[in-house]
C-alpha cells in the first residue's frame, strides 16, 4: 500500500515524468510545472515529501520549499538542483535546511526520500514520547481519586490509550468472587510488537495488559504500572525507567563504577574461593585425626565441608556470571532451592530472629540458580537485620497461573518512606551500614530472569518482600554447557 504523497515541481517536462516514474512504484506522486502551481498544491492538500528544482521562471525552489516548510506539516523537502548560487548555499546552512539532491541523481532520490520519511517518524515518536511523559505529571493525582480496584484498572487503561504506540490496553479485576473486564481493543499475546502482562497488586487480584509498537510506548505503560502498582501498597523494581527518554549524563560514570565493582567482586571471590578449598582440606585433616573418637564431630564436619563446598561451586558460578554474563536457566527441584537457600543464610538469620520455612509446592522451575540464590538470601538477610531480637521471618512460596512467587516476611518496621521510590536503584540505603547495593542488585538479576521483584508493607507485620519467577521449561543445554 503506498501511504507517502509526494509532490514534485520542476518547468522540465522530462525531468518531471523521469521522477513521477522512478518513484510511483512506492509512493503517491503527483507533479506540477512551476513554482505557482506548487504554492496552490501545496495550500489545499497536504503532502508528505516536496521535491522543488531550484530554477524556475516564475518561483524558484528556495521560495517553493519555504512556501512548504510554514504550510505543511514537518514535510520532507528536498531541493533539486545541477549547480548552486550563493542564495542556495546560504539556505542549506540554516538549521531548518532542506536536503540537497544534485542532478543527474541516480539512486540518490530515493535514497533522500527513504531516509527522510525514517527520520520525520523518529522526530514524530520522540515528540509524542516526550508528550506522553509530560502528561504523566497529573497522573498519580488521578489515580488517587480513585476508590475500587475497578476505578483505578479504568483510569490506567484510559491514560494507557493515549500514549503514541499502544496498541490495545485492559485489565483483569477479580473482586468479591467476580471477575470484571475492562479493555480497550484485543490485547493478544500473538503479533507484532511487544506484549506487557503485569500484576497491579501483590495478590494478583488486578492485572494490566497491553500491546503495543515502540520501545518508548512500553517504558512509559510499564511507568504507569508501577505508578498503579504503589497506589495498590505495593512498590515494584521497574524492569525499564523513562531515563532513556530523558538522557543521561552520568552514563560514563554509572558505566566506570560498574567496571570497578565487578573488578573488585572478581578479585574477592578469588579470595573467598581459595579460603573455602583451604578450610575444606583443613577439616578433611581433623577428620582423619579425629578417627571418630569425638562424639557429633564427624557429623558437624560434614556439615561444614557441605557449606564449604557450596560456597566454592557458588563462587565459581558468579564468577563466570562476572567474565561472561551467564545467565543460562536450568531445571531446579523448589524444594532444592529454598534448602540451598537456607544453607547460606538461615544461620545468618538464625542468630536474630526465628526463621519458618511455609509448606512448598513439589515443582520443578528453570532458574540460574546462583544469581536466584543470591537475592533470596539478601532478601533472608535483609528480613533478619529489619527484625526484633526473637521476631520471625517467614519464607512462603505459591505457585499462580504463570509464575511462581517466593514472599519474605518480617516482624519490623517496614521500609523508611524517605527511599521507599529508590530502594531498588543502587546505593540507595535506610542504614548506616548498608551499601545500598543488595536491592539494586537483585533487580537486575530479576530482570535477567525475566522475573520481577516487588514490596508492600504487611498490614500486620514489616515488610513484605517478594520475587516472581515464569513457570517455564529451561531451554535446551548448548554442547559443552
């Protein structure tokens, strides 16, 4: 389907049919023979391209071309000309210059017409992303004046249409047993462009979708979500922001910190992995001398080498995950998981609170175990830290339609407002001792997983942490994996 309509003006009739033919193939093209018929075209209709000789009896290109520029909307214009004057120099130099096409042209007018139609969507799409963020100033005031689940899925969906890109938009509502629909267009899985499905609440009770066609359009629904998602209690690691929207002028230095951390990372995992393998050998030695003479020490030292063993296979794994990203998912037993899990740090929360492991579903998932093991146990540590002395943490684990939710409770205070938005955005910290790091962190690697990880506070005890993982099968192992 040709959609471009372009209009050419040029007093030779041969230059003019050699135009219309060598562009009608893809484009709408209609021609005119000087610089007045051109100022009549272009006050009735509107066009997409205007190609202009520069000399002409009546008007020359320079003054068709301008005549287009405060007529049309954002019109590719393109001035065609064998040689320039001084006037058509200075005209090419100012910011809003046409492009140049010399004659004879060859491939180049196509290639002009092409690269200029690319660029006027990208300007249309940055102009109606920066548009879309503006508006997005009232939007949590909106979403306050909501009441029910059902008020605040019609609000979100209703500001979602609006934005450039979004294709079809609507939310699941489960309430009192009900379950209610509001959607605007098909939101499918199947087709072009990208496909959002997000909870809106940690109970799944609210849920948004939507399809669209540009990367800024999703940036700015998932905002949205995550806007919608702190209105309903619950603050989620945002898997994109609307920073590459905006620009960044730190990206260097964001960048040389990343490349010193993993530096530094690297080298203390060496460290570590060389302590762990001496103290295994040391406790195989008291093994041996020991010769089962001292009751329980046989049983505590496989323990231990246990732990020591894990903690060099552990190191091992983030190591490699440092050098080459690898982020390869394979099958792991739940039960498997939150064991290992207790094993790194249930003795680390042992010595402040009480740890309670709930009832887990006998299910494999496809995780990278190392990288998921290592933000369930900041979440363990985390929860311990937050406690009274003797208060409890909770591990739960349940299994919904397309994921499974692993949720850390504990018995203290919750989240300091004053880095409740920034919590997961790096060095953010409610202590004095904190890095800031361990939230951050395990958003990333969520995102990886294509998981999420999200916070509420617990009506009735501190924070309540959680992390969703896909149910899905892990691909194929590459040979030599």
């Amino acid at each position: 389907m040709k959609t471009a309509r372009i209009l050419v003006v040029d007093d030779d009739d041969h230059v003019r049919e050699a135009l219309v033919d060598e562009l009608s193939p893809t484009y709408r093209v209609e021609a005119v023979s000087c610089g007045g018929e051109a100022f009549d075209a272009l006050s009735m209709h509107q066009y997409d391209v205007v190609i202009s000789d520069l000399k002409m009896p009546d008007h020359d290109g320079i003054e068709v071309l301008e005549f287009a520029r405060r007529h049309q909307r954002d019109a590719v214009r393109v001035l065609l000309t064998g040689y320039l004057d001084e006037r058509a120099q200075r005209a090419l130099m100012t910011p809003d210059a046409p492009y140049k096409v010399g004659k004879p042209w060859h491939d180049e007018i196509e290639i002009v017409v092409r690269r200029g139609l690319e660029q006027r969507e990208l300007a249309r799409r940055l102009s109606a992303s920066v548009e879309d963020a503006l508006s997005l100033s009232t939007f949590d005031e909106e979403l306050n004046a909501t009441r029910t689940p059902l008020e605040l899925s019609q609000a979100i969906v209703r500001r979602a249409l609006t934005v450039e890109g979004v294709i079809a938009c609507g939310t699941i509502v489960r309430e009192n047993g009900a379950e209610h629909l509001f959607t605007g267009g098909s939101v499918t899985r199947d087709g072009p462009g990208w496909h959002l499905d997000l909870p809106l609440d940690l109970d799944g009770d609210l849920r948004l979708r939507a399809r669209g066609v540009t990367d800024s359009s999703r940036q700015l629904v998932q905002y949205m979500a995550h806007r919608a998602q702190r209105a309903c209690g619950v603050l989620e690691a945002r898997v994109a922001s609307l920073q590459p929207l905006l620009g960044n002028g730190n990206r260097m230095n964001q960048l040389m910190r990343q490349a010193t951390l993993g530096a530094l990372t690297s080298s203390l995992l060496h460290d570590l992995a060389s302590t762990m393998q001496a103290l295994s050998a040391a406790l195989n030695d008291i093994t041996m001398l020991a010769n089962g003479q001292v009751p329980g020490l046989d049983e505590a030292i496989a323990d231990a080498t246990a732990a020591g063993d894990e903690s060099v296979q552990l190191f091992v794994q983030m190591r490699k995950f440092i050098r080459d990203g690898d982020v390869h998912l394979r099958p792991t037993r739940l039960d498997r998981l939150v064991q290992r899990v207790v094993k790194i740090a249930g003795g680390y929360v042992r010595e402040r609170a009480q740890l309670r492991v709930g009832e887990l579903p006998e299910i494999e998932i496809a995780v990278n175990e190392s990288l998921f093991l290592q933000v369930l146990a900041n979440l363990l540590r985390n929860a311990a830290n937050a406690s009274p002395r003797g208060g409890i943490v909770d591990v739960r684990v349940r299994v919904e339609k397309d994921e499974v939710v692993f949720t850390v409770v504990d018995d203290g205070p919750g989240v300091a407002p004053s880095i409740a938005d920034t919590m997961f955005e790096p060095f953010a910290t409610g202590t004095d001792g904190g890095t800031g790091l361990g939230l951050a962190i395990s958003a990333y690697v969520m995102q990886m997983l294509e998981g999420r990880i999200s916070y509420r506070k617990d009506p009735d005890r501190g924070a309540s942490f959680s992390v969703a993982i896909p149910c899905r099968s892990a691909p194929a192992a590459a040979a030599g994996d």
